[in-house]
C-alpha cells in the first residue's frame, strides 16, 4: 500500500483496512438457511469479521432492515471503524429491493434516513455508484448530485468521497475532471492484466486517490477446475469462458489485487464459515506471489478474444 494514499485518507480522518466486507448478500438474506434468519445471519457475521480483524464495511446497498443491526455493531466501535456507504439506489417499498436512481431528492433523502437510522453523524466514505457510461456521469454532473457529494464533505457529514464503476476508461475520464478521494472497481485476473487498469492505477497512485477492489474473488468462479463463464461487468467488459487446471483460492485473488494496487479489497459473504474459509485463505498465504499461473491463464484467453 503506497504510503501517499494511505495519507490521503488519512487527512480526512479515514484509514481503511486491506481487507473490507461488503455488505450485501448477507444482509439480503440467504434462502439456504433454515436455522437463522436474515437479522442473526447478518450479526454473527459482522461480529465474526471484527474478531477476525476486518474494521471496514462496505453498505453496498441502502437495506432499511439492515440498519438496525449495524446500528447496534458499531455503537461501541464508531472510531474504530470505518464504512461507505453508496449514493446512487434506494429502498423500493412496493420491489422490497434496491432500484438504482439518480434522483438528487431521492438520494439526499436515503443519504439523511441512513444517517438517522445508523444514528450517526457522518460515514467515512460517500460513494456514487455504479456509473455506468459517460452519458451516466453527465447526468450526475446535471442533477447535482456530484455537488451534493462535495457538499457532504465539507460539511463534515462524509470524511471523503469516491466514485465507483466497472469501467477503467470511464474511471480514468472521471478522476481527471473531479475531485475524489477513493475509487471502487473490479480487480481481478482479468481486469488486473488491461493496459486500461494498469493505467488507472497508476494516475491513482499519482492523484494519492485510494483504491478499492471489488469482484476481486470473481464470485468463486475460479475457485473450480470446471469450464466456467464469466460475465463480462466482471472482466472489464468482456465475458470469458476457461477452464482452469488448478482452482484458485481467496488468498490467490486478494494478493494478486493488493499487488496489483489495490489498497483495500471488499469481498462479501453469505455466511460465517465462508467468511472463515476466505480469512483463513488470505492469513496463510499473506503477501505470496504464487498467483502467476492464474494471470497467465486469464491472459491467453483474453489475448485471443
């Protein structure tokens, strides 16, 4: 982790952990439980990652039945903690799910609500999400909402501010035009390895903006030795069909983004002994480099698309 971005967010207060939680999949439920419901799958999971020794989270999506279980996990843990939270969706009543929007009314009411409902003052990183063309971002830029981020920032309600997307272009164009804090973005084996990442990266590491892997664990896709598709939103925009002759692991994938630049990777689980598995991985193989054969197997697919 280069010591400028570690700095960057520093000076807004903020220092996020290698390893971060996305909170998502647990909090939505997961429907092959039978002994737990969806409120104490999502507590014994945020308490079995701080124990393990992960102090960031990712609220991917703005879950109203969620917030009083985090409410509850960080009362005792605000500062030693940090979280994001995403501009950019909100609670669909009627759906009992997320819509993405980009309403400014609509995100400044979710953005107030969560506060309320957290009962807190300010998160440490405001992300807009999910951008998914340059037209999208014009329209942020046009609506406001862009501004109102900044706002948030200076009135102290977020300690930094980011923007997240599955594009590096797209990110690259945004970076150099406004100011952000952190960015959000696929890293992987197939996404690591493009001139276009690599590019990325380097302009964040110049700018000092952090930078936070998601789709890192390709959704343990790799983790088999079967043909497998990968959809292209994880790929940098192309799907991808292979085959590997050694499954990867969780500690293959994370050493390979935090190489690759990453300075935090957020990964989700659907249950505490997935979240076990991951941390373990990752602990017992903390900083190898044995991750070469999966970059070049990614590479030579992805030469010949």
């Amino acid at each position: 982790m280069s010591k400028s971005t570690v700095n960057r967010l520093t000076s807004n207060g903020v220092g996020l952990s290698s390893l971060g939680l996305g909170i998502e999949h647990f909090a939505r439920g997961v429907r092959k439980l039978t002994n737990l419901t969806r409120d104490e799958n999502s507590k014994l999971i945020l308490e079995e990652a701080y124990k393990l020794g992960i102090t960031h989270y990712d609220l991917v999506f703005n879950l109203p039945y969620f917030f009083d279980v985090f409410r509850e996990f960080i009362k005792d843990k605000r500062k030693k903690i940090t979280f994001t939270t995403h501009l950019g969706s909100f609670y669909d009543e009627k759906a009992s799910g997320h819509k993405k929007t980009r309403s400014l009314k609509k995100i400044q009411q979710t953005y107030d609500s969560m506060l309320k409902s957290i009962n807190i003052d300010y998160v440490d990183l405001a992300l807009i999400q999910f951008v998914t063309n340059k037209e999208d971002y014009e329209n942020i830029i046009k609506k406001g909402i862009l501004e109102y981020v900044q706002q948030l920032k200076k009135e102290g309600k977020a300690r930094a501010v980011g923007v997240s997307a599955h594009n590096p272009e797209l990110l690259i164009k945004m970076i150099e035009k406004g100011e952000f804090d952190a960015i959000m973005f696929p890293l992987n084996f197939a996404t690591g390895i493009l001139n276009s990442t690599k590019r990325l990266i380097e302009i964040c590491k110049q700018k000092e903006i952090t930078v936070i892997a998601i789709k890192n664990l390709l959704k343990g896709k790799a983790f088999t030795t079967k043909t497998t598709n990968y959809p292209a939103y994880f790929c940098g925009g192309k799907k991808l069909k292979m085959k590997l002759n050694e499954p990867a692991t969780p500690a293959h994938c994370m050493n390979y983004a935090i190489d690759s630049g990453a300075n935090t990777v957020v990964f989700g689980v659907k249950t505490v002994e997935e979240l076990r598995s991951n941390m373990e991985s990752y602990n017992s193989n903390k900083g190898s480099k044995n991750y070469i054969y999966y970059v070049n197997e990614f590479k030579k697919v992805i030469l010949n698309l």
